[in-house]
C-alpha cells in the first residue's frame, strides 16, 4: 500500500518510484518537490536543476538494485553525499531530471582495527563521525576540512579531497586503502580487506579516488588511520608580502618537525571574516599577508617552531601563537571561516587552482588584474593552502552563469603551469576546460575507462568529462 508521498503535487508517480519504494522504502523515495529541493541545488547555490526523485538506500544490495532497476528504464543517476562540493557535481543538470541516489543512509562504522590502525566505514558517514571515532580508539584521521560535520567519506573520496593537512599527510587518497562500490550494470566490487600489500594488478579502488561519481557509487571504504599528535601548536603570522608567506612556509616544510598545515589569506578576506563571524581583529596592525601554521607531535612542539621563526628573524612580521585547544581554534576560525563569510556577500564564482610554488605569488599579482579586467565591479577574495601550492579564487559578483571570469583566471593557471582543479574536482563548473590541464591522449584513455564502466553514461551525465 502506497502512502500519500507516492501522490506528487504534479499527478501519480512514475513506476519505478513505486519499485524503488519496495527496495529502499517508502519513506525513502522522496518524489514531492520541497521534499526534493534540499538535495537539487548545491552549497554555493549556483549549481541546480530538478530531479526525478530522491532514493536513500540502506545498504551496498540496496544501492546495486536501485542501479539495476533505473538502467532498467534508461534513467541516469546522480549521487549525492553531503552536498558541500563545490563544483557543481553532486546536484542534477538542468535538463536531465535524473534519478538522485543520496547515500546518507549509508553509515557502517566498524570498529577501529586498533592493531593495524585501519577501519572501515560506510560512504554516507561524515567526516567529523569518522575522525571521532579514531580519535576514540587512540588514533587520527587525518584529513580536515571546515565542511567536516556535513560531508562524507563518500563524497570526499569520489573527489579525493584534499583540505587542512595535506602538507603532512597527502590527500583522501592517500588514507584509502581499498572500496566497495556499485558499477552501473549493478555489480559491486569489495576491496575491503586492508591488505597493506597487494599487487596483483589495476588498482581499481584507487581508480574510484577522484572519479567524481562518474565510474561507480562509492558505498564503503578501508581507511587507512594515522597515529594521534597530542601536542599541538599554531601560529599566525602577519607578513609584509605573499612572497615572505612562500619563503617561510618552505623554510617550516625544511626544518620543522610535524608542519601539519600552511594556510594563507589577506587582510580583505580577514576583514570578511571578522564582520561576519564577529571575531575581534587577530592583531593590532593590518598586514599585507597572513600565514597560519600548525605544528603537531607526541611531544610539544612549539621550540622548535619558535626557533626557525627566531633564525628567520623576520623583523618586519607580527605573530600570535596558541596551544591550547580553544586558543588554537581561535586561530584557525580566521581562516576556516572564509568560505561562509564569502558566500555571505552572493553566489560565489569558486576556482580552485595549484600553481607551482615558485610561481604562486607571481599568480597571486597577475590574478588581481585579470579578474578585474574580465569583471570590473566584481569582490575577489583569494586565500588557501600555500603549502600545497593551492589558491582559493572567490569571485563575487558575476552572474552564475556568466563564465567570463572563470575562463579567463582558468587560462591564466593553465599557462603558469597549473592545474584547473587542485582538490575541489572538476565536477560541471569545469568539465568546459578539462583540456587546459589534460592533453588529448590523456582524455583519451580516461573517455575509454568511462565507456567501460558506464557504456550508456548513466552514472553522474556531464560531469567531468563533459558529454564525452
Ligand atoms: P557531495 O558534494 O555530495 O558530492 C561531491 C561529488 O562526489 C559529486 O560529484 C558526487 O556525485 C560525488 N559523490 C558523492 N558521494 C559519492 C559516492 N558515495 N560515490 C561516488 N560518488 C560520490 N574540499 C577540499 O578538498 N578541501 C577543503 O578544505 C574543503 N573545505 C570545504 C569547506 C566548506 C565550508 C565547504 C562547504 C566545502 C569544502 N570542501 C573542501 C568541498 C567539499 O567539502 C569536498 O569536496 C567533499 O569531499 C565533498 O563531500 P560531500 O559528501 O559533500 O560530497
Ligand atoms: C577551504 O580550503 O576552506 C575550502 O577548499 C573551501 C573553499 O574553497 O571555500
Ligand atoms: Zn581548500
């Protein structure tokens, strides 16, 4: 007996929502549109279109019979974990009103292999569950990210997110020791077995890292744990220029044990964040440049840090430092906080790039006068993750669908030697200019790799590769 959410403000409900309510259940088969909206436009709000409906399996079976059954009928299929991507991928294309499987039903935790220092989890289960939960086994996970409390291992490793901590720790990829996944003929592969050494051919877990949804339903994941750094220490540094940022943070990647994070941001994106998070201004001067760094270890490691900074004898510099836990998240909130004090001012324009680091101020100049040139009335406000050679351009300002702007920041990485995309994806914001990082061989193979997998491309249309 079908409930009242089958009976749609627009007339009965297709078939297949009635097939898919006898897998998954009713209650999660969303066809209503206010049910449906939170999931049909992404977190920036430039990103949406409708779905057909919502489906929330519970388990890897119920995923792979939700596949099986919309190929059945010819309906492609969007996944959606947290929704916090950033590039459009997660959230169905005007036009297409494909079926949105959204994994947030999908929450195994396992327990911590506290030997091996692994675990396994399901895709739906967010970040900040995860780092709980080896936190409480007396390990870490170590990638961060501000969205930690909404997005999931699914999401992150479909986009092989990157975050806070790569400088130490590598990307979501580094921390993935095998998935499970649905195909889109509905059979699933299981890597779960957190086999530290396994050649035995195509590393097809590692091949779902980055693949944005476009390969395979990510529905659980082998994690690979890192040992807890009890000790911790942050500083931010106020400097007179991007360069002496670069200088330093190379020096703290040389000499200091347990660099853990080397973010950057300017005073306009401070002022931002200071207006609207209401936090008091870091220091008693503005300055040109900032430079946040965390140090972590078994042991305190502050000395060392104070002593680099000692031999660096920066005079013209200012630094505020904490370690205990409330004064350190004091500090990082100046720089967490920018993506929401952003979005506060319009719908962001949001490229995430990587240059080489010798190159990274140079960008940072020149990017100025592109994007007022291509959007004169435009706000940009830049920040990121200058140990990882990874600029945050935030323009507002620009219609969302006006392009201009981003094609012509895109161009200038592209002929600095960077990439279009550092940890964000591709996902539909940039699958336009793929090329400008990717050489036509290299499409090549990764246009073959998706004909094998997804022949009828079915699995997340126009993302990434674009109608390839
Ligand atoms: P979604 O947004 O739901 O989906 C993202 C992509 O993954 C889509 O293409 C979707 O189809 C696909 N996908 C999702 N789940 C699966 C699955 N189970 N199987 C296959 N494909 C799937 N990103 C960084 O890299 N570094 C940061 O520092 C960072 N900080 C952020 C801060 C804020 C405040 C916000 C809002 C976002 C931030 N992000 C950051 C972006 C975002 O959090 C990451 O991209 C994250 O990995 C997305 O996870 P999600 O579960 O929300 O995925
Ligand atoms: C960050 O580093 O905070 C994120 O990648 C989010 C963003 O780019 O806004
Ligand atoms: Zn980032």
């Amino acid at each position: 007996m079908l409930g009242a959410g089958f009976v749609g403000k627009d007339g009965p409900m297709p078939d297949l929502a009635r097939d898919l309510a006898a897998v998954v259940g009713e209650t999660n088969v969303l066809v209503e549109p206010d049910l449906r909206a939170p999931f049909e436009t992404d977190w920036t709000g430039r990103f949406h279109g409708p779905a057909l409906m919502v489906v929330r399996p519970g388990a890897t079976d119920e995923v792979a019979e939700v596949v099986r059954r919309a190929a059945d009928e010819g309906v492609p299929i969007v996944v959606q974990g947290g929704n916090t991507g950033l590039v459009g991928g997660g959230v169905p294309a005007p036009g297409v009103a494909p079926l949105l499987l959204s994994t947030v039903r999908l929450t195994r935790l396992d327990q911590v292999d506290t030997a091996a220092g692994q675990l396994t989890v399901g895709a739906g289960v967010t970040l900040g569950r995860l780092q709980e939960a080896a936190d409480r086994a007396g390990w870490t996970f170590p990638v961060d990210l501000a969205a930690r409390d909404s997005a999931t291992v699914g999401g992150m490793v479909a986009t092989n997110a990157g975050g806070l901590k790569v400088v130490r720790y590598g990307p979501m990829r580094s921390q993935v020791l095998g998935v499970e996944a649905v195909l889109a003929n509905g059979t699933v592969i299981s890597r779960l077995g957190g086999l530290m050494k396994d050649n035995t051919g195509y590393d097809l877990s590692q091949l779902l890292v980055g693949s944005e949804g476009t390969l395979g339903i990510v529905t659980a994941v082998r994690i690979r744990l890192a040992p807890s750094q009890p000790e911790k220490v942050v500083a931010l540094l106020g400097l007179p220029a991007t360069a002496d940022c670069v200088e330093v943070a190379a020096a703290m990647r040389r000499r200091v044990e347990g660099l853990e994070a080397a973010e950057l941001f300017f005073q306009d994106g401070l002022d931002l964040v200071v207006r609207h998070a209401g936090l008091p201004a870091p220091m008693s001067r503005e300055w040109p440049a900032y430079l946040l760094v965390e140090c972590a270890g078994a042991a305190d490691p502050s000395e060392g840090l104070f002593e680099l900074l000692a031999d660096l004898d920066l005079p013209e510099a200012a630094t505020a430092v904490a370690t205990d836990p409330a004064g350190r998240q004091r500090l990082w909130a100046y720089r967490e906080r920018h993506t929401e004090a952003i979005a506060s001012l319009g719908v962001p324009h949001k490229l995430d790039v990587s240059v080489p680091l010798d190159a990274l101020a140079d960008f940072e100049r020149r990017v100025h006068g592109v994007v007022s040139g291509a959007a004169p009335a435009a706000t940009l406000v830049l920040f990121g993750h200058i140990g990882d050679g990874n600029l945050h351009v935030n323009v507002v300002g620009p219609p969302d669908d006006n392009e201009t702007v981003d094609d012509s920041v895109l161009r200038l990485v592209a002929d600095m030697g960077g990439s279009i995309s550092a940890e964000h994806g591709v996902g539909r914001a940039k699958a336009r200019w793929l090329s400008l990082s990717r050489t036509e061989s290299e499409l090549a193979v990764m246009r073959a790799v998706k004909t094998a997998l997804d022949p009828s491309g079915r699995f997340n249309p126009g993302v990434l590769l674009g109608d390839w």
